[in-house]
C-alpha cells in the first residue's frame, strides 16, 4: 500500500532529483561518463543588455551543460527590439557556450514569441508541440555551433 502526497516540498524534490541523477548514471554510460566531467555540472551562460542611462533593456539567461547551450529566456525591451540587440544575445551566449565546450544550442519558444527569429540566426525547428497550452505552439529549436 501507498500514500499519495500532493504537498510541493522542496526537500522531497531535491531527493528525487538526486535519486533520479543516480539512477541515471547507474543505467546510462553517456549520462555516467558526464558526471564528474566540466560539462556534465550546468554552468550559467547569462548576458544583460543596459541602455546609456543603465537601463535593462534586454537579457539572455541560460546555462551549458552536457556540451550544449540551453536558452531558457531571452528577453528585449520593445522601444529596442528590430535592432539587432537580441541577435547580439544570442550570439554572445553561444560564443560563451563554445567557450565553455559546447558544439550546439537549445531553445523552446512559442509561436507568437521568436521561433522565426530563431530560424533566422541559424537554429532549425525539431519539434513542434500544438496546443501547448491549449491555443499556442511549442517550438524546440537546435544549432549546431561549430
């Protein structure tokens, strides 16, 4: 018999985390392998734009690990976006990201978001997911970097 908890805990999902991490490596050669190596430990890639009055006006936070860049956010204020200012985001988080050993990025948009912005600094889409949530599109799109 089981008990079932609902409860958000945060030391409970760190125990699962780690407990997931170590069944990982147990049964997965590549995911042991990265283990104790520079690209298996997540390290930040974060880049933030500041206008002459500093002014946030644009941010790129993500992270490499397992020798690639995952973009989690990319953001510009609207007075300066079409000028280029993101572009020179992204481009600088995966020249940082080789820095650090990676050969490809990672990105997940939406539809009304940048998938086309994306596509057009080099990244292909290799999933679509409709719906999600329901009325919008998911799009994970990849690069390679080298």
């Amino acid at each position: 018999m089981f008990r079932i908890e609902t409860t958000a805990d945060q030391h409970r999902r760190q125990l699962v985390e780690r407990r997931l991490e170590e069944t990982n490596n147990r049964l997965s050669p590549v995911m042991r392998a990265l283990r104790d190596t520079h690209t298996g430990a997540e390290r930040p890639v974060q880049l933030y734009a500041f206008d002459e009055g500093h002014a946030l006006v644009g941010g790129l936070v993500g992270y490499a690990w397992g020798s690639w860049l995952h973009i989690d956010l990319l953001w510009v204020d609207a007075p300066h976006r079409g000028g280029g200012l993101g572009s020179r985001l992204v481009n600088g988080a995966e020249q940082r990201a080789s820095e650090l050993g990676c050969g490809h990025s990672r990105v997940e948009t939406w539809d009304f978001q940048a998938p086309n912005f994306y596509r057009k600094l080099g990244y292909a889409v290799v999933g679509v997911i409709e719906d999600y949530p329901p009325g919008l599109t998911d799009h994970l799109l990849v690069k390679s970097l080298s």
